[in-house]
C-alpha cells in the first residue's frame, strides 16, 4: 500500500538530519508518525483498561494492543515502565525533559520490535552508520 504521507515524514526526518537536529528527538517523532501511518497510532493521554486521563505522577506499562495501563507493583511490571509525564510529553512532542527522551526511547524500541514481531530493524543499523559519517 502507498503511504504518501509516511513517506513525507520519512522526508522530513532526513532532512532535519541532514542538517543535524537532534537526532534522538528527529528519530522519536518519525517513530511516532509512523506506527500511526500504519494503523498502530499509541493512546498516550488515556488509561487503556478504564480510560481515564492519565496521572502525571503514575507509572505505566505500555500493552500494545490496550494502551498504557497503570502499574500497582513496580517491581512486578514488565519494562519499560513510563511515567504519566513522560506519556503525556510524547502525546505532545515534547521531548525536552531527560525522563522522557529516555522513555520515549524504551517505548518506541518496545512498540516497534512488537510490530515486527521481534524480527531485526535493519535501519537503525543504517541510521547509525550516517550519523558516524
């Protein structure tokens, strides 16, 4: 299927690589745009087992096919764990805090390998190797 609007983001980030933004934010929001693109679009303001707003004090574990889903024992929930903050910061594309560089990070490395059903992502091989140039 043809998926114009993926590849105009896709256009977009190497772009702002190209004239090197920041890759790790560039990289998070082609990953956001493009589980969206291809139907997997993330509930990320929302619990996905009540669906009440999310608490930006709260952790959560991210079920990829449910949402995010609050986490009553830390120790029992499966990584990543994910604040409400760093949840709600995506939501908005603002990855300017530390926490949720990182956890938007973790996320998106668990969603995508999830929708790949685990197989190897060859262009983030592809990604490091441009920026090494």
């Amino acid at each position: 299927d043809a998926h114009e609007a993926l590849f105009e983001h896709y256009q977009q980030a190497l772009q702002a690589l190209s004239r090197r933004e920041e890759s790790a934010l560039v990289l998070r929001g082609f990953e956001k745009a493009l589980l969206a693109e291809l139907g997997y679009a993330m509930t990320l303001d929302r619990d996905g087992v009540n669906a009440r707003p999310l608490d930006p004090a709260a952790l959560y574990h991210y079920d990829p096919e449910r949402g995010p889903v609050e986490i009553a024992d830390p120790e029992a929930a499966p990584e990543p764990q994910l604040s409400g903050q760093a949840l709600l910061d995506i939501a908005r594309g603002d990855y300017r805090r530390p926490e949720t560089q990182a956890q938007a990070k973790a996320l998106m490395r668990m969603l995508i390998n999830h929708r790949l059903d685990y197989q190897p992502l060859r262009s983030r091989r592809i990604f490091r190797e441009l920026l090494e140039l």
